[in-house]
C-alpha cells in the first residue's frame, strides 16, 4: 500500500477564503466537472449538475447574494450545484444501465428480507440526493488539490436571490456554492475530534 498518496493531500487541504484575481483555466474548470462526473450516487441517479459562474459581473452578485462573505468575495470562479428534485423519474433508465453493465445482478427484490423479516424497501428521497450531489462535490474538492487550487464549500447565500438571477427553475434545488481559485491564504488546519469512532452505549444487564 502506498501511503505517500491521497492522504498527505487530504491533510494540506484547508477551505479557502481568500484567492488570487488568476482566473482558473478552462483545462482545469473540465477536469474539476470531469471528477464530479465520476462520483458513486445512489443508484447511479447522478442528480448534480452544475452551474459555472466566472464572469466578473455573475461574479460580483453571487458574492452579493452570499453577503460577500468570506470565500465569495473574492473568489474568480464558484459553481452553483443544483440537483434535479425529480430525478426518481429515471431510475428506471440509470438502473436498467447498470443491469446492462453487469453492475447489480437481475435479482427479485420481492424476495428478498431483512434480519427481522422485513421486505426490502428501495431507499430513495432527498436524503440520498443530497448525499450524492456532496459526494460528487467534495470529488471537485479532491481534484482541486491535483491542480493547486483551493475551494470552499458556501452554503449561506440566498437562494431565491441566485435562482432568480440565473433563471433557474424550480424543478432544481440549489443546494450549495463551491468557490475554486487560486489561494492568496496558507491556513493552518482547522482543529478536528481526535476520533470519529462510535461505540455503542454499555447496557448494564442487572442495573435495575
Ligand atoms: C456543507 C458545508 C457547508 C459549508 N458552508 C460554509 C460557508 O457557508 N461558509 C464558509 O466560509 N465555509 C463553509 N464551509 C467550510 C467549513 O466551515 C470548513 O470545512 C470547516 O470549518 C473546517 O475547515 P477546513 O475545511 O479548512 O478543514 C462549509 C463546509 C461544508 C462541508
């Protein structure tokens, strides 16, 4: 196993607030949508897409409708991630592929029980939408630090206030901004818990 890889970069990697006025190359705004492209999403639904903002003036009012805080102040390129709210309607089409690929065998879900007995439930729903667009994004984020350029991820803008400036319908929900650049800032890490690990509580058998 070849530890000089990915998680080296994963620790350097800090959200960026301040960038450069260098604009982000189209070569490296492609392979940023190339990455998120690939992500794993629940039954291959992909329902991100993505709005890329760098001119100057979309710029300047996505800044303004995020308060001009932080990242959006000066950041020469953010993409609006939207995910499509209808996306179920394709399930059919998305697993169908995957059948065809040899990805998931044709099985009958109707036989099939949980521990208890339980039939099985096909788990969709904006819970999984939104997991899968932020796989997808955090791709972005991870392929960033390929190309030396920072990110951070924006979730307080208006979102009204975006949609009605981009004519953004409503059958998608903007679910995030990620702003991209280069950085103008070296910010030391950001403290994180010494553990993610999760231990079930001890139930005490003669307690009462
Ligand atoms: C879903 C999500 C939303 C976030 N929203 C914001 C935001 O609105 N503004 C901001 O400056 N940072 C935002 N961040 C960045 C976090 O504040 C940051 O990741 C955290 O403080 C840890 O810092 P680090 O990324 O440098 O390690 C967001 C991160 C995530 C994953």
């Amino acid at each position: 196993m070849d530890q000089s890889k990915l998680l080296p970069e994963i620790k350097a990697r800090r959200s960026i607030r301040k960038y450069t006025s260098q604009a982000v190359e189209q070569e490296k705004i492609d392979l940023l949508l190339e990455a998120a492209r690939l992500a794993p999403s629940v039954c291959n639904l992909q329902p991100l897409k993505i709005l890329v903002v760098n001119k100057p003036v979309d710029l300047a009012f996505v800044s303004r409708a995020s308060y001009s805080l932080g990242a959006v102040a000066t950041a020469p390129l953010i993409f609006v991630a939207l995910v499509q709210k209808n996306i179920t309607d394709c399930l059919s089409v998305r697993v169908g592929e995957l059948l065809e690929n040899g990805a998931i065998p044709q099985i009958n879900l109707d036989n099939l029980v949980s521990a208890e007995g339980k039939p099985f439930k096909l788990k969709l729903g904006n819970k999984y939408t939104y997991m899968s667009a932020a796989a997808a994004l955090e791709h972005i984020v991870l392929q960033a630090l390929h190309l030396n350029l920072g990110s951070c991820w924006v979730n307080h803008f208006d979102e009204a206030e975006v949609r009605a400036y981009f004519s953004i319908p409503p059958d998608f929900e903007i679910i995030s901004l990620l702003t991209l650049g280069y950085a103008e800032e070296n910010p030391k890490p950001r403290p994180r818990l010494a553990s993610l690990l999760y231990s079930p509580p001890v139930i005490q058998e003669n307690s009462v």
